[in-house]
C-alpha cells in the first residue's frame, strides 16, 4: 500500500514522506493537484491521499474531484486526508463531500497525523479484504447457479425421458407407428401455442400428450392384439384403459403428470357427449384432453395401418371439418377445432418431419375395432 503526498513545498513534501515512510507505508510524492492526477493513475497501489488544499494550478479539492469522476473511479480503494494552514467552512464541507476522510490544520500535529494515516491504512485495507470476500463470494454464487442450472437441466432431461420412456411401453404392448407418440406431443404443443398457451404450458403438453394411451399397459393382451370384432365384455374390458391410465399417472404430484393423468383419462370422450369412459361434453372435458384427442385423430388418419391406407393432409383436414360418417366435427372442442385449422400446415410440417420410415405390417382387422382404441 502507497500513500501520495502532495504539497507545492518541497520541504513540507520532504518531512511529509520520511514521515509517513516511517509508518511502512510506500510514498509517491506530487508538487501539485496536476502532476498528483498522473502519478495516482499511473500506481494501483495508491490508497491514501496526503495534500495540501491550496496550491498553485489544480488546488486539492479539484483533484479530488477529477479522481471521482474519472473513468472506474469506484473501482479504487482510497482515503483521503487534506491539509490546510486557512480552511474554512466552505471549504471543509465541499471536501467531505468529495470523500474527503478528514481536514487537519497546519501546522499539522504529527500524533494526530499518525493516528489518521494509520487509521486510514486500516480501512483501506479493510475495504479491500471485503471487496475481494465479495467478488470470490460472487464467483462462487455463480459457480453455484451454473452447477444448479445444469443440473436442472438434466433432472428435466431425465424427467423428459422418463415420460417418453412410459409412453413407449404403452406403444410396445399395441404398437401402431414408430415417430406416433413423438408426434403427438409435437402436434399438441403446436396447437396449444396456436390457443395462445405459454411456452410452459406448451411443453408441458408436449411431454404429457404422448402419454394419453398409457392405460393399454393393463389390458389383457388378448384383447388387446386380437385380430377380429371384439365380444361384449372384450370392448368393456378396452374402454377400461383411459381410467386404467388415470390411476397410474394421478398418484404423482407433478403438474406435468396431472395433465397427463387427465389427457388419460378424458382423451376418447368427446364434445357432443357420445364418447368414453364417463360420457363427459362440452366444457366438462379438461381442454388438455381435446386438445390431445384431435391431434390423434389427424395423426391415425395420416398414418397407413394394416387396416387402412393413409390419408393426405387435405383429405385428413376435409374429413375432420366436414366429417366422414366416423369422424364428426362434432366430436372436436369448437375453438379448438379452430385453432386447429389454423395451424393446420404446422401440423403438416410436423408429420413430414417424424415420418415413419415404413408402415408397419401386420394381417388387417376389423376396422371398429381399432378406431375404438
């Protein structure tokens, strides 16, 4: 640590720095306010400022203020302590506005002196050691909120798999396309951003829409895989799969696995009242579900399966507004029928991008069967 002494008289200048030597202090010495500015720029380790107020040229108090308005003024530790033989009150009071530490009289007692250099010392140095304390505990916040964010990061990543992961053993006990559940959660985050969903609700659709045929996991495979009409208790027993997918999902509290839990369950029921396993209409159906039961139905009718060709996206749209005598537009949430059409060619872009490489083949079967599931 250095202190500057500044005085136009060079005896003054001479005491001062022997003076202040004697304390362990390093000493840079100025003859005025001008050459005083040059040599603290140009010496970092500058911290405590011993001048005269009233010298030729630039008098203390104008230094002091160019010190404070320079360029990364707060970034330098300093006290400064002025000397004067005929301060006055205005004078004092302009320096302690400048930052001035303290204003003694000459001719200075040279206790008193010591006792403001070193007391002066002492706060510099205090200073620093806080400074420093703050900047390494800055570092380490941000080291933190970095390792925080990457494992964030990856816990939503792990999570994001997990679901895809639970959607895809529905997909293996009835495997109907490859990229079908992918694109499902594509489609309904499209459409919900279409309705004007926040990017959170947006994605959390996109992870929990894949999900809505989760139930097929408890059906009896041979129902489940049979090649022909099913009997009575056959159809009761696969209407049983969306409650039996809202069971598995609701027991987590996780607002993401509650939507799904509620895609499960309501994603067949339909907006005029004729669909299943509860007979919900209208407004009674959570908008996630509508939202997923519509993007399914483009998806089914996009995709070729053993039991029918696939469509183009024209011919799905027209079926879907206009109905087919399967298909009723009356089956759709209106508004969300609407925002579907106007994000109809996302949806398009969507299919081309995760289309299957091939259909998959297998011997076909009854066509009220399937479109039941």
């Amino acid at each position: 640590m250095k202190a500057l002494i500044v005085d136009d008289e060079p005896d003054i200048r001479e005491e001062l720095a022997e003076f202040v030597a004697q304390l362990g202090l390093g000493v840079v010495v100025a003859g005025n306010g001008e050459e005083a500015l040059n040599k603290y720029f140009a010496d970092s380790e500058i911290a405590i400022i011993l001048s005269d107020l009233m010298m030729p040229g630039l008098n203390g108090l104008d230094m002091l203020d160019n010190m404070n308005s320079a360029p990364g003024a707060d970034d330098r530790v300093r006290r400064v302590i002025f000397m004067t033989g005929n301060g006055n009150t205005q004078s004092v009071i302009r320096a302690m506005h400048l930052g001035a530490t303290e204003f003694l009289l000459k001719p200075v007692d040279l206790d008193v002196l010591e006792q403001n250099i070193m007391a002066a010392r002492q706060a510099v140095a205090a200073e620093r050691a806080r400074r420093a304390e703050a900047a390494l505990l800055k570092e380490q916040v941000s080291l933190n909120e970095a390792e925080i964010s990457s494992l964030s990061r990856n816990i939503e990543a792990a999570y994001a798999e997990a679901l895809a992961c639970l959607a895809a053993a529905a997909e293996y006990k009835d495997p109907e396309t490859g990229q079908h559940i992918t694109r499902i959660g594509e489609y309904a985050a499209a459409l919900a951003s279409e309705l004007g969903w926040t990017s959170e609700w947006c994605e959390m659709i996109r992870l929990a829409a894949p999900l809505h045929d989760v139930g097929k996991v408890g059906m009896r495979d041979a129902v489940l895989l049979k090649e022909g009409p099913l009997d009575d208790e056959e159809l009761r027993h696969m209407r049983e799969h969306p409650e039996t997918g809202y069971r598995i999902l609701s027991v987590s509290g996780y607002p993401t696995m509650k939507m799904a839990a509620r895609i499960a369950r309501c994603h067949h029921e339909r907006w005029d009242g004729t669909g299943y396993p509860r007979g919900l209409k209208g407004s009674e159906i959570p908008i996630e579900a509508s939202i997923t039961t519509l993007v399914d139905v483009y998806d089914a009718l996009r995709s070729e399966r053993p039991y029918k060709p696939a469509f183009d996206h024209d011919k799905v749209m027209d079926i879907i507004v206009n109905g087919d005598g399967r298909t009723d537009p009356r089956h759709f949430r209106p508004d969300v029928l609407a925002a579907f059409q106007g994000a109809q060619y996302k949806m398009a872009e969507i299919f081309d991008q995760l289309k299957d490489e091939a259909p998959a083949e297998a011997e076909a079967t009854d066509t009220s069967r399937r479109e039941m599931l």
